[in-house]
C-alpha cells in the first residue's frame, strides 16, 4: 500500500453537509457506479464481514471487523468503516491519528459532529470519490482505516 506523507487536495469546494447527526454529504454525490466499485473492494478485505451499519441510516452498508483489533477503532460493535446509500455516497471511518490528520488537510474528509465525544476522536466522514483519482485516494483511507481496527500495519495487511 502506498504510503503518504501529506495528501494531494480535493479539487474544488468541499461539499455540504449536515452539521449534526445523521452526518451526510449533501451535494457533489459520488457517480453511482464509483460508489459500487468502491464497495466491492471495501467487502473483500480479509476478516471483515458485510452487515448493515449499527449506527447509520437505513441502507447503510458496514464493515465489521471479525476478530482481534483495536478497541479505539470502531464506531460501534466492530464496525469501523461504513458506506452511506447511493443519495450521499460519502462514508464514515475511524482512522489513525496520521491518516485522519492528513484526510482533513487535503479537504477529503471532515471529522464527525460527536467525534471526541460520543465517538472516537478519529471518526471522519471521507467525501464520496467522485473519479478514478478520488477512488483510489479514498480507497487508501479505507484500507488505513482497516489497518487501524485490525491493530497490523499497512505493510502487513492481508490480500484482499
């Protein structure tokens, strides 16, 4: 996996979103078919299982973590990362210290209303990608985030 020392930036505005809980993208909506793209890499990642999200709206897509992990890496249960439906397509993650630091910089993502509250202090919502660049950057921060809960290093994950 790639590693960063900083982020390129987002191009453009940074979309709106709702300043409170349920937190959504509101505009700038990830192409259907990236979103889809996205999601079959997120699924196939090893010891992860596929649920709906313990903490989302309806509709919202889960990655649970099924054994082992960092406790400080979910949102709730062993869910660390999830997938908002088709209408936002931007998603919530708990990332490390680094990554987190490094996606709010570049503009790719905005901490959580509850983070550091109800919430670790990590959780982000990553903006939906909108191309094939933003895929793969949003792509590496799921698999930071992925790295993250399961308590390996970047370089050690298994293959997905």
């Amino acid at each position: 996996m790639q590693q960063y020392t900083h982020l390129p930036s987002r191009l453009g505005p940074k979309p709106r979103t709702t300043p409170r809980t349920p937190h959504q993208q509101l505009d700038q909506t990830s192409p259907v078919a990236l979103q889809e793209r996205l999601w079959q890499r997120m699924a196939s990642l090893a010891g992860v299982s596929v649920r709906p999200s313990g903490i989302a709206l309806p509709g919202t897509r889960a990655l649970w973590l099924e054994q082992g992990g960092n406790p400080e890496a979910f949102m709730v249960g062993r869910e660390f990362a999830h997938l908002h439906p088709a209408d936002d397509g931007s998603l919530h993650m708990i990332l490390d210290p680094h990554s987190h630091a490094l996606a709010i910089a570049g503009g790719w993502a905005e901490p959580h209303p509850l983070a550091g509250r109800f919430t670790a202090a990590t959780n982000a919502l990553v903006y939906g990608p909108r191309d094939e660049a933003e895929l793969e950057l949003v792509w590496w921060l799921v698999q930071r985030s992925y790295s993250y809960a399961s308590g390996l290093p970047p370089e050690r994950l298994p293959a997905s």
